[in-house]
C-alpha cells in the first residue's frame, strides 16, 4: 500500500558547478555521458530548476546525435521545459527545434520517427506543429506499423487542439481512408478512436457499414467499438436495437476481455430477457474458464448484481453458478453460496441440496487444508436451504449428523444448532433423528456441542424407549463411578502426609456400599486400604468424550449432563414408565450427580468447580428428592416454548430483512403511459419488442425515478473559499467505493484574467491524488469547472486540503487562495450489515484494535439513545427486538457494520440509567485496523449528544 512520503531529501539544484558540469558533458563526445548529462537535467527540470543556460549547447551538440536513449532523453526535455513566454507566446528559439523534428519525422529509422511522433502528442503549440504537418501526414503511409500507429496518435492530438480543425481540415476523412486500407490491428484501433473520439458520425458510418466482419477484428478495435456504442446508445437510445445486435455478435469471439465488455454494455444498455440471459451466459462461461481469482471474484460480483435486478433470469442460471464452487479459493465460493442461496426456489432446491451434499462429501478428503471452514459454509448453506424449504432436511440432515464428531467446532456446532431447529420444524423426523442422535453421540468432543446435543436429547425424547437409550448413552460417556479414588472424608485433607507415615491401616467395619445397579448393601469386611493422593478412574474405551471433558474441569458441561439426566427421569413418569423403574433410573442419576459435585470439590482439579454451576447440580439434586409440579412444568414444557418463540422471532426478523432490501418504486400519476400492444412494430426486433416492454414497466413501477436525487446533490457541496475572495471556489464530492471524485466549480470574481490558475491539492490519511494539477486561463467573471480523482484505501478518516494558485497581468508574483478542509466522512464507506451471534462473537475475541467511548448525551430513553446511536452510524442492530422489550433501566445491544473494503465494524452499547434520569455506561468499538475503530469513535462522540 503507498504512502505519502513526509521525508524531504535535499538535492542541490540550484548550484551553477553541477549546471556547468552537465554542460561540459554534453558538449562531448562520449554518449554515455552524454546520457548520464540528460538524466541530471531532466531531474532538475523535474525539481523546478528552468536551466536556460543549457538550451544552446542541447540544440548545439545533443540534436545531433543519432544515439536512440539520447533522442528518447532528449525529446523528455523537449517536453517539460517552458517553450511560451509570460504573454502566451512561443519562444523564437523553438524555430530551432522544429528544424530537427522535421528531421526526424523524415529519419531512415522508424524508431526516432515513432517516438518523435509520439512526442508531438504531448505538444500544445499549434506554432510548433504546423510547420511540421505534412511531414507527419507523410508517416500516416510508412512501411513500418509502429510508425503508422504513432502518426494517427499525432493527428488525433493535433486535431483536438483548439485550432487544430483549421491545421487539420479534412483528418477524419483521411483516418477514415487508412482505417479501410490499414492491415496492423494497433493501427486499425488508433485510427477507429480517432473517428470515435474526434468525428463520432464517421465512426459510426463505418462500424454500421462492416457490421458482419466486427467478429473478425482484433480485440483491441473491438473494445473501441464497445466504447462507441456505449456512448452512442446513451445519446440515442431508440437506435440502440441494431448496435445490440452487434455486442451479442461479438459475445463468440475467443477474447474474454471482449465478452466481459460485451456482457456489461448488454446490462447497462437493455433489459430485454433475452439479452440479460445472454450476459448471464457469458458472466458463467467466464467463471469457468478464467484462472485468476481475481477475475472470478469479479464476475461474480456482476452476477450478484444481475441477481438484484433481474432474479428471476438468475434463477434459471443457478446450477452454472453452482459450478463456481470447484474453485479451491474460499472467498470465491463464499460469494457463490450467498448468490446461490438467495436464488433458491421450490423448482431448484432439491438441485442445489444434493450438489451441496456432494461437496460436503468431498470435503472429507482432506486434500485441502482448509476443507473444514469450506464445509463449515457449506453446512451453513444446507441450513439456509433447508429453513426456506423443510422438505429437503430429511435428505441432509442425518448426512450431516456424521459430522458431529468434526475436529473443526465451528463446523460440528453448525450441525448441531441446524439439527436442533429441524427436529423443532419437522416433527417428522423426530424419532429418526434422535435415534442417529443417541448412536453418534460418543463420537462428540467438543463441550459446545454436547451441551447442545445433551439439551436435544433432554427436550425430544419423548417415548420410554428413548428415554431409557438416552440416560444409558449418558451413563455409557460418563464411564465407572466415581470419577476418582480418594481416602475417607475426613483424612483427604491430609492424605499426603499420613501416606508419608503409615503404610497401611487395616479396617474392619459394617458399613453400607453402593452397587453398581445404583442399590445399597451392607458390607461387613476386613480389608487393608492404603491411604493415597486421590488418582482419576479410567474409563472403558467406550466410554470417553463426557468424562475426559469432566475432568478437565468443565463444569458448566457437567450442570448440562445434570439437568438432562434431570429432566429424562421427570419425563419418565409421563411416558407411563413403572414407579419401580421411575425410582431406579432417579437412583442412578442421583449417584452420577453427587459424583460429579464430589469431583468438583476434591483437589484432584487445580480449580474447583463454579457457584453457577454448583447451584444449577444441587437444584437437580433437590429436584430429583422432592418434584413438585409446578417446577416439573418449567422444567419439562417453558424450556421448549421459549425455544419455539425464539424461532419464530428468528423468522420474523430476517422476513424483515427481505422486505428492507425489497426496492419500492412508484411511478407518478401524471406519467406518460405507452401502450405497447398499440406501437407500430415494423422492423423491430425479438430483442426489441422485449425491451421496449421492459422499459414501459420500468416507467410503469417507477424505477427509473430517482427520488432525492437533487437534494442529496446539494447536500454535499461544500464551500472552499469566502464570497468575499476573488476567486470563488465550492466542490461535489462524490464518493463511490474506492474513489472520491471533486467537481470544483471556480469562478474568477475580478475584472482582471487570471492566468495559470492552478487547483493545488493535498490529502492527509489512506488518500491519494490521481492525476498532477493543470494549469488555466480564467477570463473576467467566467467560471471553470475542475476534476480532480482520489484513490482511498481504507475506512479512516481522510481530510483534503490545498490552496488555488494564479497569477495577473499586472502583478508578477503568484497569488494564493487558501481553501477550507475537506473532511471526508467514514459513513460514506460502511453500510449496516447482518452477522450470526456466533460470528460476532467470534470476531469480537480476535479483533486487537478497541475504542472505548463513555455515554455523555442528554437523552434520557435507552432506547431513543439506541435509536440515534443506530442513525448516527449507519449500522444494524443485531439483538432482537424481544430481548430489548420492556423498561428496567438497563440496555445492552450489539451493532453490526462492514466497509466497502471488506473491513468489519463491532460495537457493544451498554446503557444504565442513572437516579437522576441520565445515562451512563460505555460504548466499546472494535476493528480488526486502527482506522475504522477511531473514525467510529470520533463519529459517536461527534454525534452521541442529541439529535441537534
């Protein structure tokens, strides 16, 4: 990435030693030196130095010589030095120099007159070309093409001088005559710009008259011909029928370049079906055949585009899509899934399912590295396909219950939260699901997805059988009990110091013991216990994935294991299961519980185990001990209504989304209403007919209605300098994605002309300036309009500044006009976008750069300071509406946005309102770059006050 350099190097350009030095080497003989002499020069120039000492001895010993770098070096210092005086007017010893171009226009080698052909491009003194205009139409017949192709260049840039119609009467014509006779393609294309940029109707003769032989130009003529009828179709859109038959002609060519242009004018000019399927078509056929990545993220961007305006085209196109995802990239079937999914219709979906199951199949493989984030997104998709459409989940979903025991957890969670919410919409698949459910659920090894897992089997197993398969699968990954061997409760605490004393103790007692049915006996043994540090009893081998998690101290996990087991023994009272079998299983568990608070207190783990989790284990405790039926209610019948609420709150907000990104137009009762069936048919087209019908409907919805277009034009000019100044300045920004483009308008105030006025610019953060600024004669009262292009780069915050430099006849130094700071503001490059928790999460723990701002407003609503917060930053809120319902003076919301560079915005709001009705709390902003999260600061500490 460029940045501004803020080094200045020293260079001593003013010396007269290192002037007479160059002098000296020039008025040699060795070329070399000569060489190294021009260089020096020309970087003198560059740096501002004007050198009049050395144009004598440059005509004198440099024009001669027949060296190529010393011509080529010499023609550069020919072109940046001053050839007018103060007054306009070319100076006398220019004559010198149009003697030698002559010279060279005329030289054996077509090198010295193609690059001298090429300089008079950059020539603007019609006192210096005309004497060498027959010299230059001369070369227009040259042998060679790299001659031939700078003369029409040199005739193009003569012609579009201000006098250059008078110095070059009939050039289009005689262009017009080479192209028909000219054999080189370079040569054909710079003559066809030259009709197409200076005589637009003789290019376009031209075209219309080898209309059948356009297929068979060169692609660069036939880019040029693209360009013409872009232009032409904007200025005459009635003609644009018999040019569209020319772009779909040259969709066959071999050149990719060519077909994509071909594709986009198609777009851009009609809205016929037939010629956007045609540009679909290509858009396909690109994304197979094209290598680079970049190509293809680029197509695919248009496709998306064509999918906003024309889905229901798109729709027939969604397996050619599909295709995309052979490509090993994963930004490239990222974007191709997002298109796919919002393509999918009943007619399609079985379709898009299996060849998504296909490629779930491939990623077990294992050939690429990242196989598991591919299949990540493509579980991610199943899941969208099969929400839309929940007749296809039988097909997928126990496919991808093989996945549960993925090493990717993302992955394997995505399973489990999509097999959750389908065995909620399709009670179908109840029973089979669980069954797969209870049989795969040893292969699990992440503690997210068991906790899951444990509460599907809790809430769906709902006959006897399944009820018993589910407590005995738990108890299967629980392993033995206990969980560890440990002294009597009394001496643990000091077990190690009576195992350094005491061998062994031999006791003999009654005392009761637990079997490993859960019953109690008595025990009336003497046996020798050795006293020891408490050592881990090994599960079976299969046994493992819940108890290796236990002992590593998840305790969180073990509340779930407690409340599962929990609710399947209060379930198996309403599944008619006996009292005798009621109070076993209720034994059992009870057992596996006190083990699982016994290993949380024990010093076998370096930290024992949470309140939280030690108050959910003894509730399960109490629960199993007295069951009330009130609490079996909450526990058996709310956990599933709310999780039911919340899918259909799930539901509601992205039909929202839907109806949020829906175009809404309206066309105005006075417009003009064109009845096609009444139109006079006679020559048009199939392409035709379908694109006028297209664009009636287009009036009819309003579409073409730009609403506020004017307001939000004036809302961004900004004014550069005073009324009071005599030079007036004020400016358009336009932002669009990665450019910023100034329409400066500048108008001269005073009676004087104003002479090489120049708009100087400077931009201070990730901005660049484009293109050098131009020097201009402003008349008396007259106005300029002046562009001025700058690259961004990223979301920070970037100021433009810069000052308006002229001169006047009558005062000899320059004068300045400073000009007021452009800010150029980061609301203009994010846009609200929506991300699961999941995600957000996700990026919120990896992202390094936060910005922490503290609430300081007058607003004493939570929600109406949400609300503002929301407007003020262009962001989405993710939290749903229920969970910001209801008043208790606190509010916390996670807000969502992403740069058009691809860059994330986080942001947490969290409120508390105050005794004294104000609001507190902070507002945490975090990026993954420094740019974005302070220019999101700044913004919300700009505008965090009020709505004033």
């Amino acid at each position: 990435m460029e940045k501004s350099c803020s080094l200045l190097v020293h260079f001593d350009k003013g010396t007269p030693a290192l002037a007479n030095e160059i002098k000296e080497a020039l008025e040699g003989n060795d070329d070399i030196a000569k060489i190294d002499a021009m260089k020096k020069a020309v970087m003198l120039l560059l740096n501002g130095e004007t050198l009049p000492q050395l144009f004598i001895t440059i005509v004198r010993y440099v024009l001669p010589s027949e060296d190529h770098t010393v011509q080529k070096l010499l023609l550069l210092y020919l072109e940046i030095i001053d050839k007018t005086d103060s007054r306009g007017k070319v100076l006398p010893e220019m004559i010198l120099i149009c003697q030698n171009l002559r010279n060279n226009l005329q030289h054996p080698n077509e090198y010295i007159r193609g690059v001298t052909l090429r300089f008079l491009c950059r020539i603007n003194e019609a006192e210096i070309i005309e004497p060498l205009i027959p010299s230059i139409l001369a070369n227009l017949e040259h042998r060679h093409p790299f001659v031939r192709r700078n003369a029409i260049l040199a005739v193009m840039a003569i012609y579009k001088l201000p006098q250059g119609e008078h110095l070059l009467v009939d050039a289009p014509e005689m262009i017009e005559k080479v192209l028909s006779t000219e054999a080189d393609q370079s040569a054909k294309r710079n003559a066809f710009l030259m009709l197409f940029t200076c005589a637009q109707d003789h290019a376009v003769n031209y075209l219309l008259t080898h209309v059948d032989k356009v297929s068979e130009w060169g692609e660069l003529l036939q880019m040029v011909v693209l360009d013409l009828i872009r232009k032409v179709c904007r200025a005459k859109r009635g003609e644009k029928g018999k040019y569209i038959k020319i772009i779909i002609s040259l969709l066959n060519v071999p050149s990719a370049a060519v077909i994509f242009e071909c594709a986009g004018t198609l777009v851009s000019l009609s809205s016929a079906p037939t010629a956007i399927r045609a540009a679909a078509n290509t858009y396909c056929q690109l994304l197979l055949t094209q290598s680079d990545n970049n190509v293809k993220l680029i197509v695919l961007d248009r496709l998306d585009e064509l999918k906003s305006s024309h889905r229901e085209i798109m729709v027939d196109m969604i397996m050619d899509v599909l295709r995309a995802l052979s490509s090993p990239n994963l930004d490239i079937r990222r974007k191709t899934l997002d298109i796919v999914l919002d393509l999918i219709t009943p007619r399609n979906i079985n379709e898009v399912v299996l060849t998504l199951k296909k490629e779930v199949v491939k990623t077990q493989s294992g050939e690429l590295e990242k196989d598991g984030e591919y299949r990540q997104m493509l579980i991610q998709a199943i899941h969208s396909c099969a929400v839309k459409f929940p007749e296809v989940a039988g097909t997928v979903v126990h496919m991808l219950m093989d996945f549960l025991g993925d090493s990717n957890v993302a992955s394997a969670m995505d399973v489990i939260v999509f097999v959750r919410e389908i065995i909620e919409t399709n009670p179908k698949l109840r029973v089979s699901i669980v069954t797969r459910l209870l049989d795969t659920f040893y292969q699990i090894r992440s503690a997210r997805v068991c906790s899951c897992a444990l509460w599907i089997i809790s809430e769906y197993c709902l006959s006897l059988s399944e009820v018993e398969s589910g407590i005995t699968t738990i108890k299967q990954c629980l392993g033995n009990l206990p969980f560890y061997l440990a002294s009597e409760e009394g001496d643990t605490n000091d077990s190690s110091k009576r195992s350094q004393q005491v061998n062994s103790i031999t006791v003999s007692s009654k005392r009761p013991a637990i079997l490993a049915d859960g019953t109690y006996a008595t025990q009336s043994a003497a046996s020798e216990t050795a006293f020891s540090p408490p050592t881990v009893v090994q599960g079976t081998s299969t046994s493992g994935n819940l108890r290796s998690l236990l002992l590593t101290g998840d305790f969180f996990l073990g509340a779930v294991v407690a409340c599962t087991l929990t609710k399947l023994v209060l379930r198996l009272t309403e599944v008619q299961a006996s009292k005798i079998e009621v109070h076993r299983m209720s034994t059992q568990v009870l057992l596996i519980i006190v083990s699982m608070l016994q290993l949380g207190q024990s010093s076998y783990l370096p930290h024992p185990i949470d309140n939280d989790s030690y108050d959910r284990i003894v509730l399960c405790l109490r629960l199993l001990c007295n069951p009330d039926a009130q609490i079996r209610k909450i526990w058996l019948q709310s956990c599933r209504e709310s999780f039911v609420q919340m899918l259909v709150e799930k539901q509601l907000q992205e039909t929202e989304e839907i109806k949020a990104k829906a175009q809404v137009s309206h066309a105005q009762p006075d417009d003009l209403i064109d009845f096609y069936h009444l139109k006079s048919r006679k020559g048009m087209s199939q392409l035709e007919l379908e694109d006028e019908v297209q664009d009636d409907l287009k009036r009819a919805t309003g579409e073409f209605i730009k609403e506020g277009a004017a307001a939000n034009k004036l809302n961004r000019i900004l004014q550069l300098t005073g009324f009071s100044d005599p030079v007036y300045a004020e400016a358009y920004v336009t932002v669009h994605h990665y450019d910023i483009v100034l329409d400066v308008t500048v108008i001269n105030r005073t009676k004087e002309t104003l002479q090489n006025l120049c708009l100087e610019l400077a931009t201070m953060g990730d901005l660049k300036l484009v293109e050098r600024p131009q020097n201009y004669t402003l008349a008396p009262e007259s106005s300029k309009q002046i562009k001025a292009n700058i690259k961004v780069s990223s979301t920070e915050t970037g100021v433009i500044f810069g000052n308006i430099v002229y001169e006047t006849s009558n005062v000899l130094e320059r004068n300045v006009v400073v000009l007021n700071d452009i800010h150029i503001d980061i609301m203009d490059y994010i846009s609200p976008a929506v991300c699961s928790d999941a995600a957000f999460r996700s990026m919120w723990a990896e992202f390094e750069w936060e910005n922490k701002v503290a609430v300081n407003t007058i607003i004493q609503d939570e929600k109406e300071f949400l609300d503002h917060i929301i407007k003020s930053t262009n962001m989405k809120c993710l939290t749903p509406p229920s969970a910001l319902e209801g008043y208790c003076g606190f509010l916390a919301a996670n807000l969502y946005a992403k740069s058009v560079f691809g860059e994330d915005a986080l942001v947490n709001l969290s409120v508390e309102k105050q005794a004294d009705g104000k609001l507190s709390g902070y507002i945490r902003i975090r990026s993954k770059t420094q740019g974005i999260a302070l220019s999101l600061g700044d913004k919300i500490t700009l505008k965090q006050k009020g709505a004033a």
